[in-house]
C-alpha cells in the first residue's frame, strides 16, 4: 500500500472513530454499571410512571429521555451514593409499541430500560373497566320520589278540610 494509501486509511478511521464517540451515549458495563430500572413495563400514553437508577456520580444531573424518537421527560440528580428516584409522564401524543427510557448522567455515564406503551390508560390498574350499560335513574328517581310525598300531602290535608266541614 503506498503511503498516501494509508493516510487516507487513518483519516478514515480517525474520522469513523470520531462520529462513533460523539453519537451514542456511554454504557458502562460489569458490577458498578451504572443501572436504570421502572416500576411498570407497561403503560398507556400520558400515564406515569416512576424511575430509579443506581451507580451513577454523586451529585451529577441525569436527563431522562423516552427513545424511540428520543423525547426529554426530565431532569434529576444523583444523591450521595449515586442514585435517583424520578415519576416521569410518558407524552399523550407518544405512538403505541415497544419504547426505552435512557437515563444519562452529565458524565456521560448511561442505562436504559425497555417499556412498552399501550394504546390507552387503564383507570382501574392492570384490569380494564367495564361496560356501562343500562341508564341512571337517580335524578328520575329522586323527583319521582318527591312528587310522590307531595301528592300525599295533598291527599292527607284534602281529608282533614272535609271532615271539618
């Protein structure tokens, strides 16, 4: 190989090694890893959810992004020992299917944890409400109740006049 051969080699990969390294965040690896996890793996657009991680630098600011289109949901810090505690709200408009949070610190250390979103938001947890059927009756109950003493009234006090007359 000439020599003008493996200068533009080693421009090359100097230039591969560069954009490599500016566009993906760090993932530490083995025992002090830094570790993201979630209480629910699932949940519905515009729900919350909480999120805590571990191994991170004292004190460092950690952003918490939803990857797919990477979205911010929030910014917290790390206590003394490294770790965090955040209740983030997935977007309403955030499209259904498989999702990760990635927590990075300032340091550039990062982890993530997969979610997945569902189409809507159960109000009553992990069971979905029921149907409802039928009509309610309470404000048509309530005045037939009322007309009903009236009317009673109107019958005890019409005995009492004729027996006085």
């Amino acid at each position: 190989m000439s020599v003008s051969g493996k200068l533009v080699l080693r421009i090359v990969m100097l230039g591969l090694g560069l954009s490599l390294s500016v566009a993906a965040p760090a993932f530490a690896y083995g025992p002090n890893a830094a570790t993201v996890t979630s209480n629910t793996s699932s949940i519905g657009s515009g729900g919350s959810l909480t999120v805590t991680g571990s191994n991170f630098v004292p004190g460092e600011t950690i952003t918490l992004d939803l990857h797919s289109t990477p979205v911010m949901l929030d910014t917290t810090a790390a206590d003394g020992t490294g770790a965090f505690t955040a209740t983030v709200t997935i977007p309403s408009d955030a499209p259904p299917g498989a999702h990760t949070i990635v927590a990075t610190g300032a340091s550039g250390d990062a982890a993530s944890t997969a979610i997945t979103l569902v189409s809507s938001i159960s109000t009553t947890g992990a069971t979905p409400a029921l149907a409802f059927t039928g009509a309610d009756i309470a404000a048509v109950s309530a005045v037939g109740a009322v007309a009903l003493a009236l009317g009673g009234m109107l019958v005890l006090t019409g005995r009492g006049r004729r027996t006085a007359a």
